[in-house]
C-alpha cells in the first residue's frame, strides 16, 4: 500500500530559501568530495616555490587551467605537474644545505 502524498504550499519567498539551502548543501558535497583531488593557488605557489601571482599569470598565459568552484579558485595537480614536466612552466629550484633539487 502506498502512503498518500502530501501537498506543500510555499510562498515565493519560503521556495527561493529552500532551493538556496539545497544547492549550498551540495555545493558544500561536491566541494567536500573534490577538495582533496585539487589544491588552492596558495597551496599550488608553496610546493612549487613561486609567488601566486605566477600561478596566475601561468594561467593568464593558457599554460595551466584554474577551475572555479563553489567560489573557490582550484587547481588540478595533475596537470600542474603535467605541464612543468613538459617544461612549459618553470619552478624556482629549492636550496637545501646547499644542494639545488628541483621540484
């Protein structure tokens, strides 16, 4: 047996604050979910040992592609490193003890 269905009547005002909540909780999953896959620009500038206004001019120049989600600026560190490793964007090496790695 089926349960009867209820009807809901929701003012103009009571519908845009329902659909609001809605789409930040699953902004807020979908953002949760792929957080960890993609890093912010401060996040991106510190491993690779550049300012973030190189990360965004990188990105001006169409040599790596930033992704904005739920407001937030996000980067794909597969490409990333893709790219550096086809040697189209440079990193400043990194001095440890006298010894130059690169990054």
């Amino acid at each position: 047996m089926t349960q009867p269905q209820q009807l809901y009547v929701l003012t103009g005002e009571q519908l845009n604050t329902f659909v609001t909540e809605l789409a930040d909780k699953v902004t807020e999953q979908v953002v949760r979910k792929l957080r960890p896959q993609y890093m912010t620009r401060k996040e991106v500038a510190a491993k690779l040992h550049v300012v973030q206004s190189t990360i965004i001019n990188w990105v001006d120049a169409g040599l790596i592609q930033e992704y904005r989600i739920a407001g937030k600026v996000l980067y794909d560190p597969v490409e990333v490193e893709s790219q550096i490793r086809s040697g189209k964007v440079k990193t400043k090496p990194k001095k440890l003890a006298g010894k130059t790695f690169i990054i």
